[in-house]
C-alpha cells in the first residue's frame, strides 16, 4: 500500500509538513475501496449513487444502519501499522489504526496484543525521545518481556536499530542473538521481581482475610498470586 503511493510520481518530496498528510493517503484510499465494495456487494449500487439519494427510498432506520455500517467498515484482520520514517532527515513514528486512521506519535508507540502493557511498562519508565541508545534499547526490550504475560505474546524477540550514517543514508540494523542475551542479562537486573515473603500493612494484621477464601480455593490460586512460593503470611 505504501510501496506503491511513495514510489509513485503523485508523490512530492517529503517534508516534515506534508509527510503525515501523505501517509494517510494509502489508507484513506483503501478505506474508499472497501466503502464502495460495501455498496456493491451489499446494496447492488455504487458509493457514488448512494451520494446522488439511490437508496432513499430506503426506511430511515435502514440509512442509519447504512451510515453504522461504514462508521465500522476496518481493514482486513483489524490490521494496524507502525511507520518509523526518516525521509524528512528527523526520526518520526506514525501509527495506522484499523479504521484508516493515521496519527504521529510522540516519544514511542505501541500496536498489537499487550500494546496496553506495553505503553502502560515505557510510560512508568518515562520513557521518550531523548533517551540515550542503551535506556532505550533496553526499555523496549523489558516492555516486550513483560507483554509475554499474555498467552497471546511469544517468547521470541526480534530489534533492530533505524539510523541515519555519516552520509545521511538509511541504515537497519539487527540486533544479534548475543545483543538480545545481554538484555535478557539486564532484564534480570532490572525487571520487575517475584513475589517474596511479604506481610499486611499494621492496621489489617489483626483482620482474618483468610476466612474469605475457601481451602480449596487457596490451593488453586497460582503461585505467582499467593506470593512466597504459595505459603501465605497472612496471620
């Protein structure tokens, strides 16, 4: 989709002023295609016709549903994307929501299963632009570890770095199975830790919580849940 627009002639040079209106030109296209096979699949006419009244014939709650259904009408696979652009000569992030949508960023972005804990790891590190290479690097890396609490995120870990060399041209490069070793190294340092032996706050020793859960309801909580290895403290 994009391949195609930025190597096309309708594509002027790209500044830092016009590029995210460029970039959301690819998808506001494909949002149109999708609308207008809508119409034809759906109501036998053209998106165009419908514009021109074809189907005002139609009850009122039928155009209201109409309207719904193109408010909802979303890439295939509820797809979205991130673009990290350095055509302008300035590092830029930009993300292309499933609706067609496309908005810049500021300091990161996040798209995909566990992007809230994600967003939710970089923020509380306060994670942004300026960072040198290896707090970033090494921020990212902990936000993907900890997204793998969610049996949708994999285990695997693919980064690589997009720079500008000495002659201003683009550069990706991967980080190697012993870069993502060193950071697993560090992960361990400064991750979040297990559950250790803890106890209540003064005020709520004396409250007898443990009456609330049942015997065997205790025994079936995770580990990770019931802290110190399964043994409770509470009293």
């Amino acid at each position: 989709m994009y391949t195609e627009y930025l190597d096309s002639d309708s594509c002027e040079t790209l500044t830092e002023h016009n590029l995210l209106d460029h970039l959301r030109i690819p998808p506001r296209k494909l949002k149109e295609k999708l609308v207008e096979e809508y119409f034809r699949l759906k109501w036998a006419v053209s998106y165009e016709q419908f514009l021109d009244g074809k189907l005002n014939a139609l009850r009122e709650s039928e155009l209201l549903r109409i309207g719904s259904d193109i408010n909802n009408i979303v890439f295939p696979d509820n797809t979205c994307a991130i673009l990290a652009s350095l055509a302008t000569g300035v590092p830029s992030l930009f993300t292309v929501y499933p609706d067609g949508q496309v908005f810049q960023d500021e300091n990161f972005t996040v798209i995909g299963t566990g992007y809230s804990v994600a967003r939710a790891t970089l923020t509380n590190r306060h994670y942004h632009q300026h960072w040198n290479l290896p707090y970033a690097l090494y921020a990212i890396y902990e936000a993907k570890r900890l997204c793998e609490g969610d049996p949708n995120v994999g285990p695997a870990t693919i980064m690589w770095v997009h720079y500008l060399n000495h002659a201003k041209e683009q550069v990706m490069l991967p980080l190697e199975d012993a870069d993502i070793e060193f950071l697993r190294e560090q992960f361990e340092k400064f991750g979040p830790r297990k559950l250790s032996k803890t106890s209540l706050p003064p005020s709520l020793e004396k409250c007898q919580f443990d009456a609330m859960v049942k015997e065997d309801e205790q025994k079936a909580l995770p580990e990770s849940a019931q802290g110190d290895g399964g043994k409770g403290s509470q009293k």
